[in-house]
C-alpha cells in the first residue's frame, strides 16, 4: 500500500469534513482523552490499516485488537486510541465510514467467496469498477484482504472492451485487433460479449479474457462447451457478470467459468 496515495487521500477527506475547522470543538478543552471503537455487528473488518496511517497523521497513539480480514463479533472493542480530544473528535466520522464502509464490503465479498468455493476451489470472485468517486482505492483493499480479486483498479489497467466501445467498429474482431495494434505486451485485452457467436469470435480473434454479460448459468455453459469443442477454452480465461447474487453465485461458479466480477460489492 502506497502510503503518500493513502494520506493524501484521507487529507481530502479530512478537508471535505472540516474545510478550514471543526467549529463545535470550539467549546473543548484541547486535552489528552482517550476512545474506543466497539463493533455494532458481527462483521469481517476491514480497513485497519488505512486507519492506523490516519491516526498517525493526527499525532494519535492506538491499539487494535484485530487485523485487516479477521472476524469481529458484536460489542468486541476493534481499537482503542489516545491523544488530542479536537484530534479525535476531528477523524471519528471519516474512521468511521471508512471502516463502516470497507467491513460492508469485506463481510459481503467473503460470504460470496466462500458459497462460491464450495462448489468451485479455483473461482475468483471479484469487483468491478462501480466503486464510490474518490474511494475506489480503499474499497479494492477491502476485496482483496477477504481474498477476493480487485479487477481493475482504473482505466488505466488493461483493455476492456465494452458495449459502447463496439459500437464504434463492425465487429468484435475489428476491436480486438484495433486493441491489438495499440497495447504494449503486458497489458491484456478482455471484451464484453453478449452472444455466443461473438464469444466465439472474440476467442478466434484473440481476445485474453472474454466476459459474458447477462448470460444465464446454462447460456454460460453452452459457450464453455462451444469453446471447448473448438480447442479455444484453455486459450481464454471466462468471466461472467450480471445477475450474480448469494442465492445464485453457486450455479454461476459451477458454470465453467474462471471469474465472477460482482457490481454489488463495488
């Protein structure tokens, strides 16, 4: 973890809370205190040590009970800290939405992981780009210490072709090799599909990842069948998005398909 990236992220934060001051702390003596955070519900925690990194820009001393991925249960005290009273008073909402908000990630991804797995070891289980402005980096660390993957943290990554995209070109194959010609060679070049023919083409026309947008578990299955007759699936790695829930991600994970990229978690 980028430590300058981190603080100058939680310094907008900061400045987006208080702007010039925290006027209600005004009617404080600015004296030593101490705090505790006490957990509302059982819970994954995420986000430990981003706020270590916060307490720190505040001159905060601090002791947490848990580490980033660990389960904490209801009324279990996560952190205690001491210092400055304004200082504290100062970081309590943004500590708390931070790790409010990155639990709810973490807890949600690492039950979809675990139904997922049950049925497939090898599946991952990922996020998308649908993540809250400004915050996006924050909510990937949550994927990724529950073991889920992150996908791409920008548009910077790799090429993903999608629906708008295509509608520049002819076809898939015409996008492919556009991508093709323009990437260097350790970016990887994944398209959006949304038949079966074009999944099969976007594989003839060597696409790295092909994902299958809205596909139902039994259209995924024809295209992994398909492919597989064709000797293109160990060519190509399969993702399958939209429509995943926790009541579905199991048909979804025994489709055949390597990666289910999940917009309910970012």
């Amino acid at each position: 973890m980028n430590r300058k990236f981190v603080e100058k992220k939680l310094e907008e934060m900061l400045m987006e809370d208080a702007l010039f001051e925290d006027i209600t702390s005004r009617i404080l003596e600015n004296k030593d205190s101490k705090a505790e955070i006490i957990c509302k519900e059982n819970c994954v925690i995420a986000g430990v040590e981003i706020l270590k990194v916060l307490f720190e820009m505040l001159d905060l001393s601090y002791e947490f009970n848990f580490e980033d991925g660990d389960l904490v249960k209801n009324k279990e005290v996560v952190a205690r800290l001491e210092g400055s009273s304004k200082n504290i008073l100062l970081c309590e909402r943004t500590a708390l939405n931070i790790l409010s908000r990155l639990s709810g990630v973490a807890t949600l991804a690492k039950e979809f992981l675990s139904k997922a797995r049950e049925v497939n070891p090898r599946i991952k289980i990922a996020g998308t780009r649908k993540t809250t402005p400004l915050f996006g980096f924050f909510e990937k660390e949550a994927l990724r210490v529950v073991g889920c993957d992150t996908h791409r943290y920008g548009l910077y990554d790799s090429f993903l072709i999608k629906d708008n995209h295509l509608k520049f070109f002819s076809d898939v194959k015409e996008a492919i090799e556009k991508a093709k010609s323009l990437s260097s060679f350790v970016h990887k070049i994944e398209v959006e599909v949304e038949s079966l023919e074009d999944a099969i083409l976007a594989a003839k026309s060597g696409a790295d990842i092909i994902m299958l947008d809205n596909f139902s578990p039994e259209e995924i299955k024809k295209v992994v069948k398909k492919l597989e007759e064709l000797g293109l699936r160990e060519k190509v790695i399969l993702e399958a998005s939209g429509n995943i829930s926790l009541d579905t991600v199991k048909e979804f994970a025994s489709s055949g398909v390597d990666v289910l990229s999940i917009g309910m978690l970012t």
